[in-house]
C-alpha cells in the first residue's frame, strides 16, 4: 500500500475541465426545460404529476448524498464491518416505511407544496411555522454539510483550497437550481443517480483489490488495527452508537424533511409506492457499499488527513485509483452533493413562497410573480448562509444525527395529525415544545444524569422506543398492532434499559437516549392533551386550504357550472362537499 500521505491529485485544468462539463450540463438540463413565463407551483412541485422513472430516481437521488457517502465511510471506519450495515440497511428501511404515510399525507392534501402548509391548515399558523422553522434549519444543516463534503473533495483531490472547493460548488448547484427550482431539481437527479450507481459498481471494487483484496482483512487483525467489536458483525457497540440512534433520526427524516415531502407532492398519487421501494433498494446498496471504504481504511491502518474523516473516501479514491477513475470517482461525489444540494435550495424556497408567502396573504390572493421572486431570493440567501456555516467544518456524521433527533420532536405530532382528528392545535404546539426542552439537555448533557433524573431519562426512553417501532408498525399495519408491538417492546426493553443488563443503562448512549426522549416526550404530552378534545376535524377542509397558487388554466365557465353540480350531488349522498376536489 502505498504511504499514507501519497494522495494522487487531478491537475487544476483537469479539476476546473470536470466541473464545468457536470454543472454546465446540468445548467443545459436546466434551461432545457425552462419557460418562458414560470409557473409558482410548477417551480415548488413540479405540477404533481412525475412519472415513475423520474420520481424514483430523484428520490434515490436525494437519499444518497455526498454526506450519506462520507457518514456511512465514517461509521465503517468506527465502528467496523457493521457500521456502514447499520447506517446503509435502516435508512434504506426508512424510506419504505415513508410510502403508507405518504398515500395518507397525498389523500388529505393532494396538491400540498409543503407538509407545514398542510399543518396550517389542520392546525393554524404556530404549528406550521414549527414544522418550517424546523425545515429551515434542517435543510440549513444539509447544505452546509453537502458544501462541507465538496470543499474536502476539491481540496484533497487538486491543488485548489477548501475555500475554493464550497464556493465553486455552491455557484454550481444555486445556478442551475435558480433557473427552475424544483423542476430542475428533479430532472437534474435522474442522470446524477444514473452516473452514481455507474460509477460506485467499478469504483468499489477497484480499491478493493488494489488495496489488497481479502488479504486486508487478516493482515488488519494481524496488526492490530481492529478491535473484537470493529470484527463482529453484530456489534453491539455499533448498534447502540450508531444502529440504534439512526433508526430513530431517519424515521424523523423521512417524516419531518421537506426534501422528502416535496417529491411526495410532486409524483403521481398512483406512482407512491413503487416510487419508494425502488429508492430504498437504490440506497441501501449503494451506501452499504460506499462505506466499506471506511471498512477497508479501518483494517488498512489508513489514519484519515488532518484528523478530518470527512476526507476518508477522498484519501480512499486518491491513493489507490489512477486517474481516469479518479476523475470518475471526482464527479461521482460532486453529482451525489449537488443532488441533494439542489434539493435543500428547492425545499427551502418553497418553505419561504408557500409558507412565509403564500398563506401569510392567503392562497387567492397570493401573487405569483411575487411567489417566485421570493423563491428565488431565498435560494441565493440560503447559499449565502451555508457557505457562511460551511468554514467551521462541522463533523458530517454528528450533523446528520443531530438535525434528525431534533425532528424527532415532530413525528407523532404530526402524523398523529393526519390520522386522528382529536389532536389540536396546543397539543401539537406544546408536545413539539416539550420534547425539544427535554431533548436538548440530554443530548448536550447540561445536568450530570444520576439517580431520579438518570432512571426518569432511561424511563423516557424505554417509551421512546416503543414509540419508534409503533409508529413504524402503525403505518404497515393500522391501529390495533402497532399498540401490542409498542407496549410489547417497551415491557421487553425495560430490563435492560433501565439501569439493568446494559451497564449503567441507557443513560451512557446520550445520542440514542436523546432521540428517544424527544419520541416519548411528544406523545406523551400530545396523546394526554387530545385524548380528551372534543375536537372532530374534518379533513376536507384541508383540500380547499392547500392547493394551487398559481394554476395554469383557470376555470371554463361550464367546469365551473360542472363542479357546482358535482358539489350538489355529493351533498345530497352525504359525501364531501370539498372544492378543491374540483379545482383544475
């Protein structure tokens, strides 16, 4: 193997050659599918009407992020052979478990632009401007770590600096997402995740047999480069460090992420499912076998550069390819940061036109032109910001898990939302509230947790848990099971939760007892302030809140006349009376 610090590098030409030709073509892309006179909604969702192909590339697109990448090497060089399983396998999981909230989510606001403006209008304006706050500073984080993972790329793979690596590919990203929004977004992912997956099948193998093929293994035993728990498989140390804490941050990523939901609203209703289990098959195998550089760099002795393992797989890609598979491996990279880069840009200026705009003036009355002026200023603000955040270098991984957890407060709230029609306003408000006090304090270990306050965090937690898997199970199974699989896995975890077989309890996996507490924390508080509301919502009313700011026909007098007499009849069956099922 050679030296660590024998890094091949793509020449400045070569480097500015690559880039040019990706972000030009995805400008062209761009342009190509651009109008003359842009449409408010066509620029948030794409007109709600993405076919398969698109839809399932985008997502799979967007999943797999130059962040997703450098994490999953991250946690392959911690935590050994089963960190990149754990990190791969559940948030792949994640994504499928989106799809039966997603048919619900689509039926009761079929051309939502946002989950906050759905809030809105199913709860009013406090806990739509919590799910967007929380969008905001979501998507914030995502960019800023996507910048962080192209800066590191350019200034370990070219004699160019950090610096100038987050500029060029934040330039890169904001000029071409500007032009179309969302629409170029999607369009744009479908040849990155096709480039992706090309690229990861001969990249991978390739270091794999030039680092040493499965001879690494033993001499990395043999040296003693990894631990008894980095050689097991099933790792419990990776599972309550790592497995454990993201199956809880990506079930609040699927559920509170306006990237995500965004491509909901955007693929035909019908497309749903098939749309997300293809992307979890497109993640899961593409992370997994991203982060076995991470393995491999583990078992290798490779100490990552300047201590920073966001350069593993730059290092990784540096020292054991030539340079046709460098520059390969080069815009593999750039083409997964830039896809959910873009992504961050088109969530976040649909938060600022559908959310702070848009029903701040009221949907009829919301100017278009406005709309997208706003959209676009708010990407270019974005930029700005994260760029800004993007110098402080932040350890990707703990990003990640931060920013999920933190949406952990907002799970059952708002898929409570969806379903039950008890829940009101201030339980919503007050359980997000009170899980993001209680939540903050654990994972940042403000108070020495011993005694009542330790046993009271394992006790959250334990109920944390049975939150998470009820809530995964509730989505597949309905009601009844997801109760008796919740109670059933709190009973079961308890012994070893609470100070018992795990030592000390659960107390000593801050990161995992965070993200549980914030689960329980917000349906407790929820569930007790609903339970007895005498609120009965009806969710149709939601249909005639959300909808179209901008449509593209308005109404001939006889669809008029046509809507007015369905409207009539349905009235007279006992059916809803909603507009918005007619409108367009």
């Amino acid at each position: 193997m050679p030296p660590a610090q024998e890094i091949n590098q793509l020449g400045v030409m070569a480097v500015v050659l690559l880039l040019v030709l990706f972000y030009g073509g995805t400008m062209w892309m761009s342009v190509g599918i651009s109008r003359k006179k842009e449409n408010a909604d066509g620029y948030m969702t794409a007109g709600n009407n993405i076919g398969f192909g698109i839809s399932a590339a985008s997502m799979t697109a967007t999943w797999i992020w130059a962040s997703s990448m450098y994490a999953s090497a991250t946690a392959g060089y911690t935590y050994g052979i089963s960190g990149p399983i754990h990190y791969g396998l559940w948030g792949a999981l994640m994504i499928l478990f989106i799809y039966p909230f997603g048919k619900r989510i689509r039926k009761v606001a079929p051309r939502a632009h946002t989950l906050a403006e759905v809030m809105y209008a199913r709860h009013g304006r406090s806990s739509q401007l919590m799910l967007a706050g929380s969008n905001v500073l979501g998507s914030l984080i995502s960019l800023t770590s996507n910048f962080i993972a192209g800066g590191a790329l350019i200034s370990m793979l070219s004699p160019l600096s950090f610096g100038a690596g987050i500029v060029i590919v934040a330039a890169g990203v904001l000029m071409y997402t500007l032009w179309s929004g969302f629409r170029a977004s999607v369009m744009t992912d479908f040849a990155q995740v096709m480039f992706m997956l090309g690229a990861a099948v001969i990249i991978i193998p390739v270091i794999f047999f030039v680092a040493g093929g499965p001879g690494m293994f033993e001499a990395g035993v043999a040296a003693g480069n990894v631990t008894p728990q980095q050689e097991n498989f099933f790792s419990s140390e990776a599972f309550m460090n790592q497995g454990a804490p993201y199956i809880a941050a990506v079930l609040a990523y699927a559920i509170g992420n306006q990237t995500i939901a965004q491509r909901l609203f955007a693929v035909r209703e019908n497309l749903i499912k098939p749309t997300f289990v293809t992307a979890t098959i497109g993640y899961g195998g593409s992370v997994i076998g991203i982060g076995m550089l991470g393995v491999m760099a583990l078992y290798l002795g490779v100490e990552p550069m300047n201590g920073d393992v966001n350069n593993l797989i730059p290092q990784m890609a540096g020292t054991y390819l030539g340079p046709i598979l460098l520059a390969l491996a080069f815009i593999m990279i750039i083409g997964a940061l830039s896809s959910t880069a873009d992504s961050d840009l088109a969530a976040l200026s649909s938060i600022v036109m559908a959310d702070i705009y848009g029903q701040s003036v009221g949907k009829k009355k919301a100017n278009p032109k406005t709309m997208l002026l706003v959209g676009r200023i708010s990407m270019i603000v974005a930029t700005g910001a994260g760029l800004y955040f993007a110098t402080a270098q932040f350890n990707i991984l703990d990003l990640l898990v931060f920013v999920g957890a933190l949406w952990g407060c907002l799970v059952f709230p708002v898929i409570a939302s969806f379903y039950w029609p008890k829940v009101t306003n201030a339980a919503f408000s007050f359980g997000v509230l009170a899980a993001l006090v209680a939540f903050l304090p654990v994972r940042f270990e403000w108070f020495a947790f011993t005694g009542f306050l330790g046993l009271s965090v394992e006790l959250l937690a334990t109920i944390g848990i049975g939150v998470v898997l009820g809530i995964m199970s509730f989505g597949f199974f309905g009601m009844k099971p997801a109760i008796w699989i919740g109670s059933i896995a709190v009973l079961a975890a308890a012994p070893f939760t609470i100070g018992g077989v795990v030592t000390g309890g659960l107390r000593e996996y801050t990161v995992l007892s965070a993200s549980l507490v914030a689960y329980a924390v917000s349906f407790l508080v929820t569930y007790l302030m609903s339970v007895r509301s005498k609120q009965n919502f009806d969710f149709d009313v939601i249909k005639d809140i959300t909808g179209d700011f901008d449509p593209d026909t308005p109404q001939t007098p006889e669809q008029i006349v046509a809507a007015a007499a369905a409207a009539k009849a349905s009235e007279t069956s006992g059916g809803s009376t909603s507009t918005d099922s007619q409108r367009d």
